[in-house]
C-alpha cells in the first residue's frame, strides 16, 4: 500500500504536545506500507480496533485509543490517504467521511 502522505503524520507528532504518538504512528505507517489491501475485511483482520465507515473511509486507533486516525483507501490502486490524525476531542469535531 502507498500512503500519501507520512509528512502529515510526522508534523503531528512533531507538535510537543502529541510527540508520544510518533513510535505508532511510524508502527502504523510501517505496516500500512507491507499490507495489500483489497477490501474492508483485510483491514479489520490485521486491525480490530479500526472502524470501517462510509466514502472508503477507515478510523484507525493511534498509541493505545489516544489519537484517531482517518484514511482513505483506495483498494484498486493500492493507495491510502491520510486524510486526519488527531486527538479524540478534535475527532469529534470533524465529520470523518466527508474529511
């Protein structure tokens, strides 16, 4: 899977305050760049917590529930999106599948 874009991940977790979420989110990346994909199920197999929503939308949960992270997927060109990374607070704020 190509992920578009770790420099979003990496300016989050360059803010002090959200500094603790970089060894997840580089674990998350890492296996996000192994993983092949094709449907909802295969994300759910490798990631219990993760919640499938409408619009391709996946939610991820970062460092033990403490951030969310949405992307989209793109199952035929094998392609994520990072479309949010967050605090809960700020998730409950946006609309994640239209983000």
């Amino acid at each position: 899977m190509r992920i578009i874009s770790k420099r979003t991940l990496r300016e989050f977790w360059q803010i002090r305050e959200f500094s603790d979420s970089q060894p997840a989110l580089e674990a998350w990346h890492a296996e996000a760049q192994r993983a092949n994909w094709l449907t909802p199920q295969e994300i759910k197999g490798q990631f219990r917590n993760a919640s499938i929503l409408k619009n391709s939308r996946v939610v991820f949960n970062i460092a033990g529930n403490k951030y969310r992270l949405i992307v989209s997927i793109d199952y035929e060109r094998q392609v994520a999106f990072v479309k949010f990374i967050g605090t809960h607070k700020q998730y409950d704020q946006i609309d994640a599948e239209g983000i």
